[in-house]
C-alpha cells in the first residue's frame, strides 16, 4: 500500500495555458469574452513602465481594466519596465522595481517574470535577479512544452501567431504541440498578443478567429484529460510536488496513515493543493474513506485498487485511508 502525487493536478495528463504579452486593453474585444465562453484561463504580461500609454500595438496597459481581470481570476506576470535589453546595471529597475510597482498596483504577489524581446533577455544575470526578487518562474520565447520535472527558471511558451518571421516560414496550425503534450504528459502555453478581426503584427499575433479555432482545438482534443489552468496554478503545482515529502505512520490491516511535509517550499506559493493516489486492497474501494487534517473528502476509484483525490495541503498534512466497516 502506498500514496504518491499525481504528476499534474486532478489527475489530468497534460496542461494548458494561454499569455498575452503587454496586456493590450482591447483584449476586451474578443479575446476575454472568447475565455468566458469557453471556460479557459487566461493571464497578461504587464509592461510595468508603460502602464496607460498609447504603444504602436494598441492600448497597453488597461489601468481601468486590471481589476476587472483579476475579478475574471486572471493572471498577471511582469514583462520588464522598459521592454529593453537588460544589462546587469537594469536588473532593479526592469525586474525589482517593476515588480513592487505592480504588486502595489493589484494587491497581490506577482510570482512569474516573462521576457521582453527575445531570450536575450533570460540572460543568467536576469534570472539571478528573478530569483533574489522572489519570482517563482521565468518565461522565454522558447518554442517547446514543458515537462513536470523541468527548470522553472526556463519555461516554455508556443507562439500562437498568424506566421512566423523570415527565414521560418510557416502557416498557422491549430493542432500546435498538443500531440506532443499528449504523449509526454507536457505542460503547453501559448503566447500572443492581442488577437482582433485581422493580425495587426502576423508574426506576433493570431486573429481572434485562429484564437477560437486554438481554444476549440485543445478543448477537442483535450476532453477530460485537459487541465485548463492559470501558469501560476500550474507552476503552483509544480512546487508542491517538488518539494512535497510523504511519510508511512501507519499501514495495518485496517487503515493506512501519512504525513506530507512540504521542507523549503516558497512561501510566495499561492495555490497549495496536490492530487495524491493511493494503492489499497481491492476491498477499500467498495466504500472508501480518505480522511485529510479531519475532514472527510470524496475519493475517486481511477484503477482497480487505485484511489484518487485533490485536497489542499499544508506542512504536516495528515492523510488517513481507510475501507467503512461492514454493517
């Protein structure tokens, strides 16, 4: 008999997420009201140092509209101060000070920093600095999944554009990377920047038609096996079951007992639940109890033998498994 944790949340087999560099106000348009009828997520980068100007893409920074999207349960991340290379002497200001700003601004923490630019800007002296700063994560421009054990100082984003730039031709593909996300249980964001009836930059951006083909599209090839979360959620996840400890107490013919430990965990972490698996006679799953700091929750038979079940979970957590007696 034993517990684990499952490798993403709810026991899904792979995750995705959606970001919008530079936080345009007329996402309003089409892109908010696209992830209220579907149900997805979504989260904006924030160009801190431009926060109400007029940029060449459009509105960029909704001072009136961030807490509307946060009300929405959307994300935030900071994407530097100036949106220029950051030299070892800008650090403070496009990563320290931007992010005071920000986190005064919504009222909440701000745990993930995403590239201006290009990589250049995932320089090892700026993810030094996202690490003394207190983020949690680092997103780059790079085309790939992420996979449960990865570096968080290096997550990956998918470019959901119209085109690519020169030499790298391409056409838009709606079926991008999920394949892959299947197979190797991956962790897939998108990228773009505020899609409206055409590309305003097709090498930036997708149309708002691609973005509901997008969302169709995993929703479709997803199904049950999808989880649909926020990149703090996700990167919440992933801390938790990185530094989560499981500890036998107690395993008899009658209950098993655990403790979960969670030694050095952030304490910047916002979301701290784990999905856990236990192995127990066939027998317990007739009837199962799973009892969790004292309260009883609803267990799920996924396998023969196998039960499942998302609960919060703190330093200490006490998990108690157990078959109801017979009448």
């Amino acid at each position: 008999m034993s517990l684990s944790i499952c490798p993403w949340k709810y026991g899904k087999r792979w995750v995705y997420s959606i970001t919008y560099d530079e936080a345009l106000a007329d996402l309003h348009r089409f892109a908010i009201p696209m992830h209220e009828e579907y149900a997805i997520p979504g989260h904006v980068e924030l160009l801190v140092g431009q926060m109400g100007e007029i940029r060449k893409a459009g509105n960029s920074s909704y001072n009136g509209y961030r807490r509307d999207l946060l009300a929405r349960g959307w994300g935030v991340g900071n994407h530097s101060w100036t949106h220029e290379i950051i030299t070892p002497e800008m650090v403070d200001q496009e990563l320290g000070h931007a992010k005071q700003v920000l986190e005064e601004a919504l009222g909440e923490p701000i745990i993930l920093y995403c590239s201006p630019g290009n990589n250049t800007n995932m320089a090892d002296h700026v993810l030094k600095a996202c690490r003394r700063y207190g983020y949690l994560g680092a997103m780059s421009l790079t085309d790939a999944l992420n996979l449960p054990e990865d570096e968080l100082f290096w997550i990956n984003r998918t470019a959901l554009h119209d085109h690519y730039y020169e030499p790298f031709y391409s056409a838009y593909d709606p079926y991008r990377n999920i394949r892959q996300a299947q197979a190797v249980q991956g962790w897939l964001i998108d990228y773009c920047h505020c899609p409206l009836e055409t590309a305003v930059h097709p090498n930036k951006d997708c149309s708002e038609a691609q973005l509901r083909q997008r969302f169709e599209t995993v929703l479709s090839e997803g199904g049950d096996a999808v989880w649909c979360a926020l990149p703090e959620e996700a990167l919440s996840y992933h801390l938790m079951r990185r530094h989560a400890r499981i500890e036998a107490v107690d395993d008899n013919d009658e209950a098993q007992r655990f403790c979960i430990g969670l030694p050095e965990l952030p304490e910047q972490v916002p979301y701290r639940s784990l999905t856990l698996e236990a192995t127990v006679p066939a027998a317990w799953c007739r009837d199962p109890r799973v009892v969790v700091d004292g309260w009883e929750l609803a267990a799920e038979v996924v396998r023969p033998s196998v039960l499942r079940v998302t609960t919060p979970v703190r330093d200490g957590t006490q998990v108690e498994i157990r078959a109801t007696p017979r009448p």
